[in-house]
C-alpha cells in the first residue's frame, strides 16, 4: 500500500554536523527525510572527519555562517519543524536558543537529538551546564538515549531543582532501571523541558527495547522486539529525523513517534538484510552496514506496541500489574486474552442512537449492530434512568440477532447482560477491562490515529472504531478529521480485526468510506436527523454495497 497522502513537500530544517562516512549526522537526516517525502534544507554546525568505525577529527562552524545559514533560509520560508542535532560549542548553542526564541508563533516544532557522542566513538560537542539548561527550555522534544539521559538529569540534580526527588545519586551517572528512567526524565520535566523521548535500545535490562514518552500528563511506551548485535549507525539520527518529517506532514506528535518508530525498524530490516547478503560475498569486517531507504511505513508488523500510563498508575488496560510488565509483557496481552468476537461477519451500517425508543423505531430495519450513547452532559439523564434505558435496549434487542452495544456505561451494560460496550481512550484508564471480558462482553474502542490503534490492538478487541473520518458537527473533536486516504491505512493496521469508521459519514460520502474496506460504517445524524430513518437505513447500506 503506497502513503496515505502526498501533496507539495513539506520542509523540515536539520541543524548538525556532517559525518564523512554519511553512517549519521546531516546526511543522514537528510536522506531519512528524503525518503519521507519531506524537503530537507541544511544548517551544517560542525563537519567531521569519521569512517563507521573511528572519528579523527571534528572542527566547528563560524558562528557568523551558522547565523547566516539561518537567515537565508528564514527569508525564504519557515520550516514546519526543525530538528537539532550535534551542537559543536556553548556559542553555537546560545546562537541557536536565541533564534528559537526569536521564531514568531506558531512556530514550527522543535526536535533536539541530544548528540554528545558519536557512535563512531569521539566526542562531538562540548556543551555547558548553562547552555544545556537552555536548550532544554526552547526545544519542544528531546530525543535522548539512556546514556544521554543520565548526563543530561545529572545537571539537574544537587541543584535546587530536583529537590523534589529521592534517589539523587543514583541517576547522576547511569541509570540502570525503568524506575531511574522515569525518575531522570521527570526531572528533566521539572526543570522545563516540555518533552522527552527515552529511546531504549541502549536499555538492556529491558526485555524489548521500549522508547518512552514523558511531558507533564503523559507517559506512553513504545515498545519493539529487541534487537541484539545491531550494527547500523545514525539510528538516533534516522529517528528523530523521521519524527520531524511526519510532524511536518501533519501527523500528531504520538502519532509521528509510532511511525518513526516503526520506519526505523523497517530500515533496520531492510539494512542487516542487504548486509547478510554482501557479508556471504566478502569478509564481514571489511564490509560496514549501510542503512538502506525503507519509505512510508505500511507493514504491520513494523509498528511499536503503545502502552499509555497514566500519571504512573498501571491498570487494566496495560494487562499489567507492575512497571515491568507495562514496559516488557504488554507484546504477549493479544495473544492471551482475546474478546469474543462478533456474531455477524456481514458488513453493515451501524446507527449510533441516544435512546431506546430510537432502538425499537429501528429494529424492524433489520439492523445488525445498534449503539446505545447517551450522554449524561447533553440531557438530564441520572444513573437510575440510565440503569432503566440499559435494561429496556437489552430487552428489545435479545430475542433478536441485533447486536447491542453500551457506550461508556460498562458496570450496567455488564449487570443488564448487553450484547457488548464501546469504550473511549479515556475510558479505557478506569474501565475493568477484564471484568468486561471476563462477563462474556464484546467490546468496541474508538481511536484517532497510529498510536491509539496501536495501543488497542493490544487489547484483542471485538472491534475497532476509526475516526473522526470527516468533520462532523456531532461531537466536539480534538483531532482534525482522517479523510479516506489514512481511514485505508488504518483498515489494514488493524489486521483481522474488525473495523468501524466513524465522523460525518453520510449516503455522498459511505461507498468511498466502505471501498477502504472498513467492515462496518457507524453513523449518527445521517440516520436520526433524516426525514425517514428507515429509509435513511437502506439507502446507506445500499449505497456503501452492503446489500445489492
Ligand atoms: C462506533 C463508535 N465509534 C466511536 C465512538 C466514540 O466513542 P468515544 O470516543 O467513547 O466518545 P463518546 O461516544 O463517548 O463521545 C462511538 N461512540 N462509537
Ligand atoms: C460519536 C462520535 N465519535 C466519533 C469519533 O471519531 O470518535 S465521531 C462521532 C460522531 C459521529 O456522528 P455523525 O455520524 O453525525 O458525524
């Protein structure tokens, strides 16, 4: 399956140093953004002398052409992100703080791979306390490996920053442990940093190598298989290229975190692949691994498992009880636990209603799966009146094959016997999700893109909801709508599991919406704002090809 979408390319600036052996550095991201689909211009700061297996030399560039590659790029266009890498002095690090500063809102996104060493083992930049303070403050994300993190938490501790911490020593050196991990960039956190991104392929106490999110609110785990005895260069480079460019194209921060998690393993397989093959033909040694160009991600198997944690607590939607456990066994939860699945295999039109009465006016339509939604801030409805429309839907629909979904209320569509629930992302921090799959329940889980599809995945779920495809006027929505071009990409992530789309599907707009191959549609005003809905009913099912 080719990209979802493709129009001008978008620019993403790169600031950093050249590396001789093109293994890392600025001619690696530009490469990674060339095979996005992004436009990359440069902001060189250091050139290097190195081959894949030795630096001999570093120099650093002026200032006043560092300035100057700036300028002339700023009168031309701003970028939509910027992403920092080795910085070779203190100068050069005020010089770039000061210009961030200086960009007029909204700026673009500002990613910084905090480069202190190379991985062809010389020290590439020398930075102050001061000045990494600094740029801790202006960037939006930085992308540090757990040695990095180590060094960069250590400046932060004995100062009066971090008095809020425990375990000061531990972490100024090393950290060894999810636990420091946390610790270190929550410190990072609390000095200003908006962001951070703990890659964690240096992380071998980790069983697969898990990379974790961190702001304020957040913490999500993005975990893959580890690899062992990787020997390709830059990946930290690749990665946080690979995240500017899919911000650049419109892609949510966590979404741009899970596809540039998934194309950085697609290039390591495509790279220790051509490299097994060159190694049958010569000495291995003499032969360094070159990354190869991998595209837009589309296999499945490429992408991260996504875990969110929220505010450290560990509940049931992980499966896991311990941090452990969310950060190494969250890979296993599918194939322990699965849900029911659905009755009917047939595709259909799913009408998302706010009553019982609606339900009963739509049975006779011979409607498959039906969703009782009722929102408790839009009509005055308590719990006993709740409890009541629960158990009366559940009545009109049991003698027939209509499949009955609650929506959020999972205690009494659990009590009431419903056929199954549907659940939201934030539902899914406090909902028992084993009791639900424990009482027999189907369950349904809306998602707004890759990492929420990614996360219920996990989940093994009876079906998963993909939206808001179109803009709709139903409901308030954080994210911007899908469009059919993502709705595709997202249909084939999910595998066999069953898939719903949803958001302002109507009978113009349901055969593009079911040739992506969504299994069922759900809709809300196309039926209950219609003049008949029965009518209203078959005309979708007709024109989305579900029926002749
Ligand atoms: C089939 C289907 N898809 C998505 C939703 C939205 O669910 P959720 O995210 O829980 O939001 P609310 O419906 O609670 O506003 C849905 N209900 N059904
Ligand atoms: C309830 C709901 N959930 C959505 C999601 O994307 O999660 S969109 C939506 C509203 C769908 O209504 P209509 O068919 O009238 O556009």
């Amino acid at each position: 399956m080719s990209e979802p979408e493709k129009a001008c390319s978008p620019i993403v600036w790169c600031v950093g140093g050249s590396d001789s052996s093109g293994g890392a550095g600025i001619t690696r991201d530009l490469a990674t953004l060339a095979d996005l689909g992004v436009h990359g211009c440069a902001i060189v700061t250091l050139v290097s002398a190195q081959s894949h297996y030795a630096m001999t030399s570093s120099k650093a560039m002026q200032l006043s052409l560092i300035n100057e590659q700036w300028q002339v790029l700023a009168a031309e266009a701003l970028p939509l992100c910027i992403k920092i890498g080795a910085i070779a002095n203190d100068a050069q690090a005020k010089v770039l703080s000061t210009r961030i500063e200086m960009l007029s809102v909204p700026r673009p996104l500002i990613v910084w791979d905090p480069v202190l060493f190379s991985s062809s083992k010389g020290a590439l930049s020398n930075l102050s306390k001061d000045v990494i303070k600094q740029l801790l403050r202006v960037v939006d994300l930085v992308t540090p490996n757990t040695h990095e993190l180590a060094s960069l938490a250590g400046i932060f501790i004995d100062s009066e920053i971090d008095n809020a911490f425990e375990t000061k020593s531990e972490i100024k050196s090393e950290v060894k442990n999810n636990r420091d991990v946390r610790h270190a960039a929550k410190t990072l956190i609390n000095s200003g940093a908006k962001s951070v991104l703990v890659k964690g392929g240096h992380a071998r106490w980790q069983h697969n190598a898990t990379d974790t999110y961190f702001t304020d609110s957040e913490e999500i785990a993005f975990s893959q298989p580890r690899v062992h005895h990787s020997e390709l260069r830059g990946t930290g480079c690749m990665q946080a290229s690979a995240i500017a460019a899919f911000v650049a194209k419109g892609y949510s921060i966590i979404d741009a975190l899970t596809l540039a998690n998934a194309y950085v393993k697609n290039v390591r397989d495509v790279s220790s692949s051509s490299y097994s093959q060159s190694s049958l033909t010569g000495s291995r040694q003499s032969v360094p691994q070159v990354p190869r160009l991998a595209g837009f991600p589309t296999n499945r198997d490429a992408f991260p498992t996504v875990a969110f944690i929220k505010s450290g607590a560990f509940n049931s939607v992980d499966g896991c009880k311990t941090e452990s456990d969310v950060f190494d066994k969250h890979h296993n939860e599918r194939r322990e636990k699965p849900f029911l699945p659905l009755s009917h295999t047939k595709r259909g039109i799913y009408p998302v209603v706010d009553s019982a009465d609606w339900i009963e006016k739509l049975l006779p339509t011979g409607v498959e799966t039906i969703q009782l939604r009722i929102k408790e801030d839009i009509s005055p409805w308590d719990k006993a009146r709740i409890s009541k429309e629960i158990q009366r839907a559940v009545a009109l629909t049991k003698s027939t094959s209509c499949q009955l979904f609650i929506n959020d209320h999972w205690q009494l569509a659990i009590e009431h016997g419903a056929y199954g629930v549907h659940l939201g992302q934030e539902d899914l921090f406090t909902a028992d999700i084993d009791a639900i799959r424990k009482a027999g329940l189907r369950l349904g889980v809306s998602t707004h893109g890759y990492a929420e599809i990614q996360r219920v995945k996990s989940l093994a779920p009876s079906y998963i909801a993909l939206g808001h495809i179109f803009a709709t006027k139903t409901k308030d929505m954080p994210s911007q709508p899908q469009g059919i071009d993502r709705l595709k990409h997202y249909v084939d992530l999910c595998g066999g599991i069953p898939t719903v789309a949803i958001g302002g599907i109507n009978k113009n707009r349901c055969k593009a919406v079911a040739d992506t191959g969504a299994t069922h549609i759900a809709v809300v005003t196309a039926i209950t704002e219609a003049p008949c809905p029965h009518a209203a009913y078959h005309t979708l099912q007709k024109e989305a090809g579900f029926v002749e």
